[in-house]
C-alpha cells in the first residue's frame, strides 16, 4: 500500500498514528486538511513530510482555479507559509514548498499569455510527482552507498523510524541496512522503541518485520547497556536538518546515543538527503525546536500514565554536534569531516566522498 498517493484533486495518507493495529487512509483534499494532517503526525518523517507538503501546493493551486495567474501565485504563497508552520524543525517541508512555488513563479512567466491558472495546477501536480520520484531515488543511493560501512555480521542500532514511511517508500537510515540485506549479508537491527511516541517500536519494527530483516526491540535506556556488551557494530540514524558545520537535528534522544556511541567506540552515522542539508544555517543552535503537546508523554495510547496535573517536557528532536557524527550519508557518497567544507562541496557536487569497499 502506497502511504502517500495522489487521488483525483486529494492526496491520500497512511495514518502511522495507528499503526502497526490498523491501517487506514485520511484524505486531505484542502491545505488545511494537509496542515493538520503533518501537525497531527498522519505523516511523519522529513522527507515524506516534504513530498506531503509539495501536494498540498497543488491544492493550493486547484483552489484557485479560473483566478489570473497572480492571484494564484499570491495564495501559493500563502499555502507556502500555513505548510511550513506545521512543522519547524524538518527543512525538507521548506524546501519542497520552496522549489513548487518557485516552479509556480517559472511557469506562469513562460506562459504569461493565459488568462487562468488552471494549467498551472497540472503542471505542478507533475513537479510533485518528480518531487516523490527523486526522493525514492535518492533513498536507494543512500542505500548503495551507505551499505558497505555495515560490517559483516553487522548489529545496527537505530533510532525513530528514518525508514519507507518517513520517505517516499524506501528510507534513509533503514536504506542501507535494506540493501545489505538485499545482498544477502547476515545482519541484526536493534530497534529504539524511541519514546515517547514509539516511533521504532510502531513503525521500524513493523517495516523490518514486513521484509524479514532480523530484530530486537528495545527500550530506549537499553541502548548503553548492549553498546558496553559489544553487542552494537554500528549506528545509523536519519536526520531532519543538516546544517553548514556538519550538527544535525533529529528525533530527540539521537544526541544521547551520539554521546555513548563516543564513548564506547563505535561509528556513528548519520543517513539524509541532501534535501536535508540547510547550508544557511551556521550550526545546531540555531534549528527550531519543536515542542510538542505534554500530554503526548503523559499518555500512551490514549491511556494516562502519569499522575493528574502533572506537567510534562517534549522536545521533538535534539541537537548532535558533528564531532560526534563519523559520517554522513547521501544520495551523493559517504560525506566525512571537516563538514564545513565537505557539505558544501556535496551540495555543489564537486567531489565530497570517499570509497567504501564492500567488506
């Protein structure tokens, strides 16, 4: 089942907040509908964030049918601001608001002779389309490239769900383990249930049961306990910004792993598109944070598991300093330190990377 699917004037989304006991589709046919549908977390995941918010620009477009061409880019516009506001942190929801109402601007100036927009909306459908179509692309070279850094036997540690539903269907730090696994090497996941809204335990553990890939699930406090038993080879993690020095922002409790991975010697890596990558930014202090709803962590399920009245902290996602990142891995190649200059060299495709042989 295809969790982001465009339907006549819709888009259609696999709710994960039900996942793994139900599968059902929520349509979001108005902006609003898809505002909601990313804040609410219908739709989670950077990437699968962006390619969200890139439908929710031809919405945009098709209410605004039969105005002038101005007006439509006037709403876009605004579609742009309501889209990027549903969730900060992630720079990829930006980035493809950015890149349709940039095509948007493109087109109507190349065809200034009509009188409507209506074709514009078609247009952008298919720029959207290409938006989820890279994305998937994107997701398999991490997979290549990132593959051979697993070593053979490889136990992997990893955190949140950075897998096919957080993508256009085929992950970013699950990318490499589905491709070693693809090539038949023996290799073993620990999965971060990743509190408080389980994403591993919901989600990265049902996509690695779906295609046979062995796996524990653990707790989130039972990550140092496996790291000290020499029982964790690697960790891959995925990223929702990338900023110029090489820090990440990602699903809070990715910093602490970072720390005990230093600490007991083992790679860290960090799997993203380059759609992730914000060189704009300087550093990690400057990534909004997200904070979420208490009563996400007061609650489970729907059930109270906290006493009444007591007031709870959420911080969707936290800040890695690059020191402690061994690598990062695009679509482009295996980026390494010094990050200030590789990622930039990355984004302009110059040579950034280093050759891994398949061990």
């Amino acid at each position: 089942m295809n969790h982001i699917s465009w339907q006549t004037n819709a888009i259609e989304l696999l709710d994960q907040r039900l996942l793994p006991q139900r599968v059902e589709m929520v349509r979001c046919a108005t902006v609003g509908e898809v505002v909601a549908a990313i804040r609410s977390m219908v739709v989670r995941g950077a990437p699968a964030i962006g390619c969200t918010a890139a439908y929710g620009m031809v919405i945009a477009a098709q209410e605004t049918a039969g105005l002038p061409s101005p007006m439509a880019l006037k709403r876009l516009a605004e579609a742009k601001h309501e889209l990027d506001a549903a969730r900060p942190t992630a720079v990829n929801l930006a980035w493809a608001t950015q890149r349709m109402l940039l095509f948007a601007a493109e087109f109507t100036a190349q065809h200034s002779g009509l009188q409507t927009n209506t074709e514009l909306a078609i247009a952008l459908l298919g720029e959207a389309h290409a938006i989820m179509a890279e994305d998937l692309a994107m997701c398999q070279a991490i997979g290549s490239h990132g593959a051979p850094l697993i070593p053979v036997g490889g136990r992997v540690l990893t955190h949140c769900n950075a897998g096919g539903l957080a993508t256009a269907g085929y992950g970013t730090a699950l990318a490499p383990i589905r491709t070693a696994h693809a090539a038949g090497r023996s290799i073993h996941v620990w999965v971060d249930e990743t509190r408080p809204y389980l994403q591993g335990a919901r989600l990265t553990a049902y996509e690695l049961q779906q295609d046979q890939i062995p796996l524990t699930l653990i707790t989130d406090s039972m990550a140092a306990y496996f790291m000290q038993q020499g029982q964790v080879d690697c960790i891959i993690v995925g990223a929702d910004r990338v900023v110029a020095n090489g820090d990440i922002a990602n699903k809070i409790g990715t910093y602490g792993l970072a720390v005990l991975a230093r600490a007991h010697g083992i790679p860290f890596y960090v799997a993203a598109p380059t759609s992730t990558i914000d060189l704009a930014l300087p550093n990690g202090s400057a990534i909004p944070i997200e904070q979420r709803s208490s009563a996400e962590v007061t609650h489970m399920s729907g059930v109270q598991i906290a006493p009444d009245g007591v007031h709870a902290a959420h911080p969707a996602f936290d800040i890695t300093p690059h020191h402690l990142i061994s690598a990062l891995i695009t679509e482009r190649g295996v980026v390494y330190a010094p990050y200030d200059t590789s990622l930039t060299a990355v984004m302009n495709c110059e040579p950034a990377t280093k050759s891994v042989n398949m061990a």
